[in-house]
C-alpha cells in the first residue's frame, strides 16, 4: 500500500541545515499494524508529515497504491497526541464533522456518529462537549472522528502519550479490538518499546538523528492479544530484550 523509497527530509535553519531523516526505504503492508519507535528527535513525526503529504521529501519518493504522494489526501487519516476536538461542538458533531464536510445528511452523520461513540465506548456522552471529558475520553472521540470516514491509512502520532498509564492500556486495548474487526493499515509513533510490541504486527526501529531506520522485526505473538498480560509472554520478553539492547544504544547517542 504504501513504499517510501530513499526519503531524506532536511530542514533550512537562519545558521544551519538539519538532516531530519536521512535515505528512509520502507514499504508498509495493506492491512498492517506497523509501530515505529525511537529516541526522541529522530523524525518520527516528520517521516509522518510526509506520509500524510504535509510536507515534501528533500529526497527520495513516496508511493501510495502506486502513486506519488503529492498533497493530503481523504485516504490517509492522522491522529496526533492533541485531540483537536472543537470545544463549542458537542461530542457527536465532533465526531460527525468530516461527513459533514463530505455533504452527508445530518441524519445519517448524526447515526453513524452514535454508533462509532458506542463503539469507542462513549454511549451516553454524544451530547457532551470537550471541557465535560476526560483526557482518555477525548481521545477516544477523536479517533472515532478519524475512523468514521474510513480512511484507508491511519497515523498515529504518539495518540496516548499524555494519558495516565491505566487509561494508556485501555486505549491500548480498544484500539487493537477496533483494528481487529476492521483490519485496516495502521502506521503507529510511540516511545514506548512495550506499546510497540503489543500492538504491533512489525516494529521499525530508528536511530538518533538523522533518523534512519536501524531494523524492521515481525512480532509472532498471536492475535487476538491480551495487552493486559503480554508481559507473560515468551515471545514478547525476548523481543523486547532484544530491541531494547538497540534502543538504549540510540537513545545513549
């Protein structure tokens, strides 16, 4: 679905230029759950901005089905850590407002809007606005804001980065439960070694700028997973003992 070929992003300073990402060849498989994970400032959010077509490669190309990507497009959806709900709208015209965007009726954005709140578990709270949620629960609306108009790719920039660690893990948990029943490709930024492998079907690993990309592993844990308890299994220890002596090595520098 997605190849990105040779990329290089560099940036133009007043004194310098920076090398934000340095010749990126990865190709992302139709219907993956693919993690990325790295020390900070490596160009994980960059190499997004550029899948999404918010910026342009200094170098190298970025094919989506087949076609250079030259803009933002409908078919890739991106969620940041922010969730960028508009607070004078209530949780279900929040979640509506792309298909209100696409001319939807209301009747029909209005249904189809309560049934993904249901779905992220949020029924009873459609008519509430941003200020009335929790942290968690505004970014539950926000990724039923993104699924609802079914984007072939999503992004997600570090979505649960801000949360507590007990609402991380339920999120965790209802986004693979999500993403299990719809099967759709998912390109996932996280700091986390532990995020990365329990939600993953490959983690791509990057090195301290310029960001490059150091190895791409399969994760063999069976789906469904328990992310309550992946701890416990074999094959996620081993996995993350072994990235994790790469990791340290990028985040010492």
């Amino acid at each position: 679905m997605l190849e990105i070929k040779g990329v290089a992003k560099r940036f133009r300073g007043r004194d310098a230029t920076v090398t934000a990402l340095d010749l990126i060849d990865l190709t992302v498989r139709t219907g993956e759950f693919l993690t990325i994970v790295g020390p900070s400032g490596c160009g994980k959010s960059t190499l997004l901005n550029l899948i999404s077509g918010l910026v342009s490669p200094s170098e190298g190309v970025l094919l989506f089905n087949g076609k250079p990507v030259t803009g933002v497009s409908r078919q890739i959806g991106y969620i940041t850590q922010s969730d960028n709900l508009f607070p004078w709208r209530s949780l279900r015209d929040n979640v509506a407002f792309p298909l209100e965007l696409a001319g939807v009726s209301r009747a029909e954005r209005n249904a189809r809007a309560d049934a993904w709140i249901e779905r992220v578990g949020l029924g009873g709270f459609a008519s509430a606005y941003p200020h009335e949620l929790s942290g968690g629960m505004r970014q539950r609306g926000n990724i039923a804001r993104t699924l609802i108009y079914e984007p072939e790719v999503i992004l997600m920039d570090e979505p649960f980065g801000p949360l507590d660690a007990q609402t991380r893990i339920k999120l965790q948990a209802q986004l693979l439960s999500l993403w299990e029943r719809a099967r759709g490709t998912v390109i996932f930024i996280t700091h986390d070694l532990t995020e990365a492998i329990g939600l993953a079907d490959r983690v791509a690993l990057m090195s301290a700028r310029p960001g490059r990309l150091v190895r791409v592993e399969d994760v063999s844990i069976p789906r469904p997973r328990d992310i309550y308890h992946i701890h416990d299994n074999g094959d996620f220890r081993r996995l993350y003992d072994d990235l994790w002596r790469e990791l340290e090595v990028q985040v010492r520098g």
